[in-house]
C-alpha cells in the first residue's frame, strides 16, 4: 500500500484538475529525457517554450503581466508533480518562483510589461545570481560591483554556481552598489541583466553530484552596462532587504519538493520491498524493514503536515523569516535521511542511477546547502528565540 497521507487544507477541485495537467506534463515531457539531459548538463530548450504553450510558467503572476493568475498553491502542485516525475533537471522554480516574483515585487511597472510577458512564454529563462566564489551564506561580503554612470549600471563581478546559468537569457544579480563597508546591508541592490547585454560572459557548467541535467554555471560580469532602470526598487540600497522579504518562498519551495521527494521515494520502497525476496520471503516481512518504513512515514506525515501549515500560512500572507527558515531545516534534514534509509532497502540497487530512488538520494543532499544552509536557518530561527 502506498503512503496513506491527509488531504492537503489547501488543495481544492481546480487544483486537482491543475495537478492532472501538471502531472501528464511532466510525464511526458520531463522523464522520458533525463539521461539525455543528464549528459548535455542541460534541458532541451524546447520545455520552456512548451511549458509557457500549457500554461505552466509564472503561474502565479497576475495575467495582466502574462502570468497564470494563480497563486503559490499553484507552483506547490506543479513542483510536487515536477519531484514526483524524477526530474531535477528543470530550473521552473527558479524561474517561477523566484525570479519572476522579484520584477513583479521591485520591477518599475514599464518594465514589468516588458519583462513578465517574456518570462512567461518562455522566450526568456530566468536566473538569479547572489553567490560568487568568494562569498555565499554571508551575502553582505559580494564584490559583483554596479557603478552608476550617467541613465546606466556599470557591472563588473563573477557569480557562481547558478542555476539556470547556462541557458539564461535573463539574470537578477545581486551587486554592491556602495562598497563603503560601513553601508552593510544598505550597500547591496539587484539590478537585471539581459545576458545578450555586451560584457556578459558564461563560465563552466559545473560538474555536480546531483541535479545534473540542470545547468548550473558561472557567470561573468565585463564592464556590463544596463540601463538604470534595470535597477529593482525605486532606489539603491534596497537589495538586501528585497532578498530577506523574498527568501522565504524560495525557502518554502525548497521545502515542497524535498517532501514530495520524499514521499516518491517511500512509496518506491514501499513497493520495491513487497517485491523483492531474501531467505525466501520478501523484503517487508523483516521487522527492520517494517521498523524503517514506519519511521520513514512518521517522518513523511509530520513534514507533510508541518509544510501544509506553512503553505496555508503562506497563502494568507502570514509565513515569516522564522517559519520558513523552519520549513526548509526540518524537510531537508528529513528528506536527507528518509532517503538514506530508502536507499538502505534497496540494497545495491538503491545505488544504480538507472534506480529513481539513487537519482534522488543525490539530487537530495543540496537541499540542505542552497537557499541557505541547515546552519544559517538554525541561525535565522534562533535570532527569534
Ligand atoms: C546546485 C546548486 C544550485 C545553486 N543555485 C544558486 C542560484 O541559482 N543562485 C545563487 O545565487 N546561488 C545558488 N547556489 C549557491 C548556494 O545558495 C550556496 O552554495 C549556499 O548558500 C552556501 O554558500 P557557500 O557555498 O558559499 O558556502 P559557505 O557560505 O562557504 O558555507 C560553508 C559552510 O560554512 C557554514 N557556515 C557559513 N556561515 C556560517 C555561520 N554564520 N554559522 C555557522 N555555519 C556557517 C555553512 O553552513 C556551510 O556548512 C546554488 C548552489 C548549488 C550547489
């Protein structure tokens, strides 16, 4: 019997027809492809444009911008689908769920009429680039610097580890508008990069442990000169403050998929377990299997039942820092285990790549580095304590 789970308080009839035309998607244009994509370390760029075709892309931007009106519950159904599909390799949440909700927040409106539409057909993919080599948990240390010269940025900078890098036409980027380090937080904005803009440069797709059919890379900045109206906010100085307000769904998204991975991943055990054989009985019979299963559930119905809290909390506009800095510690650090013991039970087969169950205990381990590490949510939810 697969896991035998509440129904989620947020979901409603349209969101399961949502989810049905999600699902089949993702079935059909996600898993069948991934070895391929696993080799070019990128996505064909076809998903995008099929994607934006369906309806899938800025789902919860309004659709005056070209979005598809919807809210997070939207990109929480999507993204469920997406993890339950195999795929780590489609940067959607990114582009989605994060990318597109900083023009919408900050974006001048000219610009958002300009920008969203593009996102949300897929003609353009979004990127967001905070890190640099130098610098990633401590984001008040970058060095990527935007001079203002005359109605433009100047942007000279390297950012790193990147998702989406590769296949970005469009990047929000994270610079030091005032170097002065008595500016601190106030130093920081984000400004958008068209990457066609001379002076901008890919580096390295970088070679991972996991998540390899997604293009993440390094990022290049050349005297890059954009207008000053690519600045988000009415003002400099405002990025820091931008990102703390908008960290917190990138969090919660984060969260989302680690546990539907992690119900994927028991279901398959649960499955795997009935069906293979050991001293001529199957693997379930043992009480150490029944003894992880159990555990592995407990687990899986407590993040449910946590996340579905803080998505409904969301929704209301109420998730703060805290709780979402909660979200993403407790269904990471859940997910990570959950899926060791998974991989546990299938034995040596738990380590073959041609098993979903391997796919995702690799894809799984990042979830607790990036959109901040387990330590820096420690850090986040004790500063409340
Ligand atoms: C696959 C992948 C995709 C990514 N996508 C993006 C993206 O799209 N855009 C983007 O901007 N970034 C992205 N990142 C970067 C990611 O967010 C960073 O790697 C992450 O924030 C950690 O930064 P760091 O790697 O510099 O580690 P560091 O900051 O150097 O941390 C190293 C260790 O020190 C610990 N540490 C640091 N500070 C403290 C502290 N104050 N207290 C206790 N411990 C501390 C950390 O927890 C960690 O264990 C991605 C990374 C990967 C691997």
């Amino acid at each position: 019997m697969p896991l035998q789970l509440p129904r989620s308080p947020w979901l409603t009839e349209e969101l399961d027809d949502f989810r049905e035309m999600a699902r089949s998607f993702c079935q059909k244009e996600l898993t069948p492809h991934q070895d391929r994509w696993i080799e070019n370390k990128q996505i064909d760029r076809e998903v995008w444009t099929k994607a934006g075709e369906v309806g899938l892309l800025c789902l919860s931007v309004p659709e005056e911008y070209g979005g598809g009106g919807g809210t997070f519950a939207h990109e929480t159904v999507l993204y469920e689908e997406q993890a339950r599909s195999g795929d780590s390799a489609w940067g959607v949440s990114v582009h989605n769920g994060i990318v597109a909700h900083y023009l919408l927040a900050y974006a001048a409106e000219e610009k958002k009429r300009e920008w969203l539409p593009k996102l949300a057909s897929g003609e353009w993919i979004g990127a967001i680039a905070m890190t640099e080599p130098g610098t990633g948990s401590d984001l008040q240390g970058i060095k990527t610097r935007a001079v203002r010269d005359g109605d433009e940025y100047v942007i000279n900078g390297a950012k790193t580890f990147i998702t989406n890098g590769a296949m970005a036409d469009f990047v929000v980027v994270a610079c030091k508008t005032d170097p002065d380090p008595d500016a601190g937080a106030k130093g920081m904005s984000l400004i958008a990069v068209p990457t066609s803009t001379a002076g901008f440069r890919r580096g390295r797709v970088l070679d991972k442990v996991g998540m390899k059919g997604q293009d993440t890379a390094e990022l290049f900045f050349d005297d890059v000169r954009v207008p000053a109206a690519n600045l988000l906010g009415d003002q400099e100085g405002l990025g820091f403050f931008q990102l703390m307000q908008q960290l917190p769904q990138e969090r919660l998204l984060i969260a989302v998929t680690s546990v539907a991975g992690m119900e994927a991943a028991v279901d398959q055990t649960i499955a795997y377990t009935h069906e293979r054989e050991a001293f001529g009985r199957p693997l379930s019979k043992f009480q150490n299997t029944k003894f992880t299963l159990a555990e592995a559930a407990t687990e899986v119905a407590v993040s449910r039942a946590f996340l579905d809290q803080c998505i409904e909390r969301h929704l209301k506009g109420e998730l703060d820092v805290q709780g979402a800095a909660m979200a993403k510690l407790w269904t990471t650090e859940r997910a990570n285990r959950v899926i060791d013991d998974c991989v546990q039970l299938f034995g040596g087969y738990g380590y073959m790549m041609e098993y979903p169950v391997a796919r995702a205990w690799a894809d799984m381990r990042i979830s607790r580095i990036f959109g901040g590490t387990s330590e820096i949510m420690k850090d986040i939810i004790s500063r409340s304590l």
